[in-house]
C-alpha cells in the first residue's frame, strides 16, 4: 500500500461509490440497489472527502453543512482492505476542518458496527439526540 491522498473536491461516479460502499461493508445499511437515489445523495452533499489509493478510492466521508453552525456526516466508509490505519479519523477530521470546525458541529449517527469506534477516536456521546425516520 503507497501514500494515501485525500481530495476535498475530486468528483466520484454513482458507480465509484456503490463499490466502495460495498468494499466497507456500509452497503449492507445504504440503498445501494438504487442507482437514482444514490446518484441524489452524492448530488445534494455539499462535502466529500475521498482518500485514494492511487487511483483505487479507499475512504469517503459525505456530508451536509451550512459552514456556519452544523454539519451531518451521513456516510463514512473505509474499505475493509485498508481499515484501521487512521484513514477513517482523518476523513471526519477533514470533514469538521471543510465545515468550518470553528463554528459548526459535527453530528452523526453511528452504524451498529461503528458505534464504539466515535467514542474511541474522542467523538462525545448525546443522549439529547432525536430521530424521525424515513418511511420506506
Ligand atoms: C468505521 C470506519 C469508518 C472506521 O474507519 P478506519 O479507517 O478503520 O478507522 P481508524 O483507523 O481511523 O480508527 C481509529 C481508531 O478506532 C479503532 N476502530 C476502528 N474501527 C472500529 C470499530 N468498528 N469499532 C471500534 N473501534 C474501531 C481503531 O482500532 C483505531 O484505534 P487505534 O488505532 O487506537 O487502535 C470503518 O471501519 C468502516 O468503514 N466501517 C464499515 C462502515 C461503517 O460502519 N461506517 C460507519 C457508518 S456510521
């Protein structure tokens, strides 16, 4: 494995994604089975960071931010190939810095398997969060 390159702003297809996706194990929790719905999701997110391996994309991190006050990170994914090397720390890190950490919070909601990873990496736990969920 060489150095690994994160990009603020290189575009990724709906395809691109959907792999890598599936390459973290996120796919089993995203629509991935709805090329129109992701196509939507990486349209209207106003923040991607992506890591690469070269040209193999190993790390996303999608988010929605208004840079001024809050900022959803929806989707983090690392290929399982090249997990626990820090790429996923550094994706949230790069996402709150784009968001601009000053001034915006960073909110998630964690996966079943990652739920004891943002505790680890010095994310703060709030019992204050509240859900409507999706219909479908
Ligand atoms: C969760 C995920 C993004 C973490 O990415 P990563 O690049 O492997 O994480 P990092 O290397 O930055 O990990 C930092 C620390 O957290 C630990 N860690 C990593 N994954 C963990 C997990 N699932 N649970 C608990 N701790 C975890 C690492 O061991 C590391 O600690 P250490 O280096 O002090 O031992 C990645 O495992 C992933 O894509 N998982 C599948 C998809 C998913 O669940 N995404 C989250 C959606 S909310």
């Amino acid at each position: 494995m060489s150095l690994i390159c994160y990009s603020t702003d290189r575009k990724i297809s709906v395809d691109q994604f959907i792999d890598l996706l599936k390459r973290s194990t996120l796919a089993e929790r995203r629509p991935v089975q709805d090329h129109v719905r992701i196509e939507k999701m990486l349209m209207h997110a106003n923040i991607l960071i992506t890591a690469w391996d070269g040209d193999l994309l190993v790390g996303i991190s999608r988010a929605l931010s208004d840079f001024a006050f809050c900022c959803y990170l929806s989707d983090l994914a690392v290929d399982e190939n090249y997990q626990h090397k820090g790429i996923g720390k550094e994706l949230i890190n790069k996402t709150h810095e784009v968001a601009n950490e000053q001034d915006a919070q960073l909110i998630l909601l964690a996966a079943p398997k990652a739920v004891n990873y943002y505790p680890k990496i010095g994310m703060e736990q709030f019992k204050e969060c509240f859900v409507i969920r999706r219909k479908s």
